[in-house]
C-alpha cells in the first residue's frame, strides 16, 4: 500500500502544464452576407492539453470537442475524444517519444507534422520518434508513422499512407568547439530522407507504393551575413493533384541576409514544381500533407491587409523572391526625433514556373509530361506585394504608424474571390495612432483604406474599394474594449455595400482570458486587445476562453 | 482501525498531493526541457536558460503587432531594468518557416539586446501551454514561474516591472 503511496507522491512531484481552449458560437441568419444560422444555433469548440514531466519521464495528451465545430473548421470534426496522447522519455543523449508527435526537418520542404488550431490544421504523426544527440550539435532523428487526417466521432482518423523518416544535423562549430573556436565562420549542414508508403489503388496505372523526398541544407553564417539554403528532390508520385504523372518534383529555398544593431536586410529566393508530397496520393485541399510549402511574402497584421487578398503558395509549382528592410534612425538625430524612428520596407513576387515540353511526348507511357528547371520563371504573375512603413513615437504618450501596400494577385490561379477577374491589384493605406492616457488606460485607432484597381473595360474589379476603422481602448492589466468597422463602400452592386462592425470586450487576468464579441467578422486574421488569431466569417456572439497552467 | 491505518495514509498522501501540484497555478513550476536554437544557431535548453537573476520569457512573432509593441516597450527601459534587477529578456518567436527568417532582421533592425530564440515548430510554446501570443513569463532565479500575462496594453509592462523588482527584494 505504501509502495503505491510514494509512487503518487512521486508523481506529484513532476512538473504539469497544460492550457484550456473554448470557443462558443451563437450565430444569426444574415442573408446579405451569406452567414446562414446553423440548425444548432450554437456552435462550442473545446480543447485541453496536460503535458507532464518528471525527472527524464514525459507524457502528454489532448481532449478536443466539437459539439459541433465552429464555423470555418472542417465539418467532418465531429465529438468528443482524445485527440493527442504520448510516452516518452528523454535524456541528454536520447529523446524516445511513442504515440503522437510533432516535427519538423529543415525547413519543412520534405517533412513537417504541426498544429495550427485557429485553422483546423493538425497533420500530427501517430507512431514512433528517437531523437539522438551523441555530442553537442550533431543530431540524429528518426521517425516512423500514421499522418493524422481527421477527427470524427470522438476518435482521430488516420490517413492511408505509413510514413518513414531520417533526419541529421550537423552544427561544425559546436562539435569542433576546440579546434575551430578561432575560425570566423559558422556552419551548419543538414540532410533529410522522408519515404512514404501507400498501396496501389489503381486499376489502370502502376503507381509507385514508396515514394521518398530527400535532400539537404546548409547554413553559413560570417559576422553579420548569414546565407542558407535546402533543396529537396522528390520522387515519381503520381497524385490527385498533379493529374498523376510521373514528373518528379523539387523544392528550393536560398536566403541571405545581413544585419546589425538598427539594420536589417534580407533576401529570399524560392522555386518549387510538383512538391505537393501527401501520405495519401487522392486527398487534396490540406489534407494529409507530409511536406511544409510556405507562401514567400510577409504576413500582414492589419485587417484588409490581411484578410482580403491573402496568397497560398501553389503547390504544383511556383518560384518566388522576397526582399525586406528594416531600419532604425538614432534617437535624437534629426530624422530619429527623441524616441527613434523604424522604416520597414518589404516586397516579393511569384510567378508561373516554365514547363518545358520539347523533346518530350506528353502521351506516351512514361507518363513524364514536361521538365520543370531550378529557378525558370515565366512571365506569369500568381502574386506581387509592395509595402512601407514608418513608425515613430512622437512623444511619451503617442506612437504613430504610417503604411502603404500595393497588392496584385491572379485570382485565376491563387482563388480569394468569386467575383473578381484575372489579376486584382490593390492599393492599401492605414494609418494607426496609439495615445497613452495615463499609466494604464492607452487608447489607440487604425484607419485603413482600400482601393481597388479596375479592370481595362472600366468596370470595377472584384467587390471594390473597401473602408475600416478601429478604435480600442485598454487598461492594463486587465480589461479591453473595441470597435471595428469595415465598410465595402466601393462593390459594383449597390445592394452590397455593406457594413461590418464588430464590438468585443475582453478581460485577462495573468493567464486567463476571456473574450465576448458581437458582431460581422470576415474571414482573416484578426488582433484585438493584445491577441492574433484567424477568425472565420459569421455574424452573431463568439465567447471565448483561455487558460494556460 | 489497524486496517485503517493505510487508507489514512493515503488520504495524507493526497491531501500533500493536493497541496503541492494543484494548490497554487504557478508558484513552484519550472520551464520544460525544449531544445531551441537562437539566431546565431547555437542550441538552447530551455529549462536551463543560463542566466543568473530573473528571467522574462515573452512569445511573440512578427506578425504579431501586439508583441511587438511590448518588446519595443521594455526596450526602451531594458538597460535600466538590467542595472536595476539583473533580468534577462529571452524572446521565443513562433513564426514557422514562412516568417521565421524575418526574425533576425526584425529583432536587429529594431536593435533589441534580447536573447532571441526560435520555436518554428511550436514545441517549446506547447509545453508552456501557450494558446496565443504574446504571452509573458516571469522566472525567478531559480527557474520558478512566478507570474504570467497572456496580453498586451500598454502599461503592462509597469506591472511586469514590479514583480520584477519583489523578485530582487527577496
């Protein structure tokens, strides 16, 4: 009995820590948006995670709820289960993880199993894990298992596919410690060797049932200048997506940036062809995705910035460039007044990569129907951003944030609206003031305007120009109010020019938050009071609480 | 009541039980082990960040405009909170691949001195429980989580401040 006993007390000595997720929904019919009132009327989605660990022990798990789902999360979540569970254990040299896990190799272009619940998105791997560190800075991790797909009547739902995974990395300056303490370059170099499995299930075809993705990746880093870059190779995997061909597909990102105290700078080159890599050759949409393809460009905070032309990378192919530039003038210079002064300037393009069909005959057997090159971009737009900001604290009490985006995206091929044609370009300004009343109250305002182009007939493009405005006021530590309005003052159908306010009042208390907003929300990403998340579209209340322990 | 004997026992036990795990949220917890790198690459254990006095734990991203504005407040006062305190500010980015090489240009284009370090995946934001950012932690010296904010208004960085400063008095 007593044995049992110091077996509890032991346990509660180990460390716990978890968080608690809940979002309520009771939403209204709102016909000139297109919201419909589920036949529910409440909508509830709840998560908690308890992580423990004790001494090298560690185990973890999730309960996740839809009763049912909030909108804009996949419907098929359905119940109440157990969502997330593992074992494991871990030391300085080994790290042995059984059940499900999250991972990343590289950067992602071969392997990267993630959460991101604000959109429904969690492809976790359900198997086995062995980290393995035999000296500082060298890295071994081996990975074997099922790619979580979905969740339906309280249970997780595995994709098809078997997932088998080796990653090493190799970070010279820290395995060299004595030797190379003098030399001035750090690098590090990495390789990945990803294999999924899935039968063949086609009458017609003879599909390839291993398809692996590998490659590797290299860092550089001089004083200031840092270089890196990973290139990944994938296999014939003739897919839903790609029409089933046998092309083989890579993937290639190269970054340089130079930066100092008060500058930074950076480059970033990305060419891609045929690199959607699934656990499930039929899924499409984000479905069982084993591989990571980020959009090159910046993700905005502002919300017409953010949520109206927003550009998902094409994962059939694409090549893409990205500059930014931040700076900081002195404070006290003439340009820097006494608080300082920031400029940020950002711009990325995306193009259509070229297929090349010569010499090669697209019905034959080989089923091979063109050759895609490294960085061999065609004419064709998918996306282009322009944007500057200055932001300068004028006095003590007010910070003033002046910006500018000029965003072009081909709706053809990265869809964002059923109502525009071809290339929609937009010009976006936003000014944002924030005034510090006093220790504790603080209140701030974004006005945004934006102007779409039209097209070369003279009609307007898409829904037209679009208004919001802002206003939220804070007192610290514990309460926030705000009120947001966008107006579509400019759509084409009179009918349509809509208003979209929204007022949400919140209260935090150290971990704890709990939020009430009544209102039109588009769909986006959308800070109030402190907080980003992606909201979906809807009209009616959303409460939402929040607690970390 | 000899066969009593064990069951009080264990009703003790849980009662202690009770008393240590569940009794305060945050007072006697520690930072899990979370393997991070900073910008420079060089690995991090998160449960053992290295630093002698208090110990700031923000979460933030670059696409988090209220994150940003908290770290550029304390930035202002970071020197003199240093001289005054001896803390340190570990900033943990969860920006993922899409964002994440924006980190170092951001974070020395805005000359911060914080230690910056690198969550792409979200590991280490998972084992603190973090649901969304910014969210703030307070370490004391010996790597106890002594106080926590999940928000940002301008003002909070006053009262993060003063639990600051109990910490130095003790």
């Amino acid at each position: 009995m007593l044995v049992v006993c110091n077996a509890v007390l032991s346990w509660s000595q180990g460390n716990f820590t978890g968080n608690i997720e809940s979002t309520f929904q009771y939403l209204n019919d709102d016909p000139v948006i297109n919201a419909l009132q589920p036949p529910t009327k409440g909508l509830i989605n709840s998560y908690m995670n308890v992580f423990y660990t004790n001494g090298g022990f560690k185990a973890g798990m999730r309960m996740e709820s839809y009763l049912p789902r909030i909108q804009g999360y996949p419907n098929r979540f359905d119940g109440t289960g157990i969502g997330y569970r593992y074992l494991g254990y871990v030391n300085d040299k080994v790290d042995v993880t059984l059940g499900h896990f999250y991972e990343q190799f590289g950067t992602g272009l071969a392997f990267r199993a993630y959460e991101d619940r604000a959109l429904g998105y969690d492809n976790v791997v359900d198997g086995a894990r062995i980290i393995f560190k035999p000296v500082s800075g060298f890295q071994i991790k081996g990975v074997y298992g099922k790619q979580r797909l979905t969740f339906n009547g309280g249970q997780v739902i595995n994709s098809a596919g078997i997932i088998r995974a080796l990653d090493a990395d190799f970070n010279l300056k820290e395995v060299c410690q004595k030797r190379l303490a003098s030399f001035p370059v750090d690098v590090a170099v990495g390789a990945s060797f990803v294999s999924k499995y899935q039968p063949d299930d086609d009458d017609a075809l003879v599909l390839p049932e291993n398809v692996g993705a590998y490659g590797g990746r290299m860092k550089l880093q001089y004083k200031n200048f840092t270089l890196d870059g990973e290139y990944i190779l994938k296999e014939q995997d003739p897919s839903l997506d790609n029409g089933k061909i046998y092309n083989k597909g890579h993937a290639a990102v190269v970054n340089f940036g130079y930066s100092k105290k008060g500058l930074g700078f950076s480059l970033s080159a990305k060419s891609a062809d045929n690199m959607s890599y699934r656990s499930d050759r039929n899924k499409e949409l984000q479905d069982a995705f084993i591989n990571f393809l980020p959009a090159l460009n910046k993700t905005h905070t502002y919300n017409l910035v953010a949520t109206l032309y927003p550009y998902a990378t094409q994962p059939l192919g694409e090549i893409a460039y990205q500059a930014d530039f931040i700076y900081t003038v002195k404070k006290g210079s003439a340009w820097g007044g006494k608080y300082g002064t920031t400029i940020g300037i950002n711009a990325s393009t995306t193009y259509r990569p070229v297929q090349h069909t010569s010499g090669i005959d697209v019905n034959d057997s080989s089923r091979v129907t063109y050759e895609a090159r490294l960085f061999d971009k065609s004419d064709s737009l998918y996306w282009r951003d322009i944007n500057f900001s200055i932001t300068r604290k004028l006095n003590k009490s007010l910070l003033l944030v002046l910006s500018y985006f000029n965003i072009t995206i081909n709706n053809d091929v990265a869809k964002v609206s059923n109502d525009a044609t071809g290339i929609i370009s937009s010009h976006i300004g936003v000014v944002e003031a924030s005034y510090k009343i006093n220790a504790k109250h603080n209140i701030r305002m974004e006005l945004q305007g934006m102007f779409v182009n039209k097209l070369s007939n003279g009609n307007i493009n898409d829904k037209g120009n679009w208004a919001t405005a802002l206003i939220e006021y804070t007192v610290a530590p514990n309460y926030f109010v705000s009120f947001l309005n966008q107006y579509n003052y400019g759509n084409p159908d009179t009918d349509k020019r809509v208003n979209y306010p929204n007022v949400t009042c919140g209260y935090i208390h150290e971990s704890t938050r709990v939020m009430l907003s009544y209102g039109r929300q588009r769909a986006g990403l959308f800070c109030v009071g402190g907080v980003c998340r992606f909201v979906p579209a809807n009209n009616g209340l959303t409460l939402s609480f929040t607690q970390s322990f | 009541m000899k066969r009593l004997l064990p069951l009080v026992f264990i009703f003790f036990h849980f009662h202690f039980l009770g008393q240590q795990a569940f009794s305060d949220t945050t007072s006697g917890k520690k930072v899990p082990s979370v393997s991070l790198k900073d910008l420079n690459g060089k690995t991090y254990n998160t449960s053992n960040l290295g630093f002698s006095g208090p110990v700031v734990i923000s979460f933030w991203a670059t696409w988090c405009a209220p994150c940003k504005k908290e770290l550029m407040a304390i930035h202002e006062v970071y020197e003199a909170w240093q001289a005054e305190t001896g803390m340190n500010l570990v900033a943990v980015s969860i920006d993922d691949e899409k964002t994440k090489r924006d980190v170092i240009t951001y974070a020395n284009g805005k000359a911060w001195d914080y230690t910056v370090l690198l969550d792409p995946n979200g590991d280490f934001k998972r084992s603190m429980g973090v649901n969304n950012v910014p969210h703030t932690f307070l370490l004391d010296k010996h790597g106890n989580i002594v106080y926590t904010h999940n928000n940002y208004a301008p003002g909070d960085e006053d009262i993060l401040f003063s639990e600051i400063k109990k910490l130095s008095i003790e």
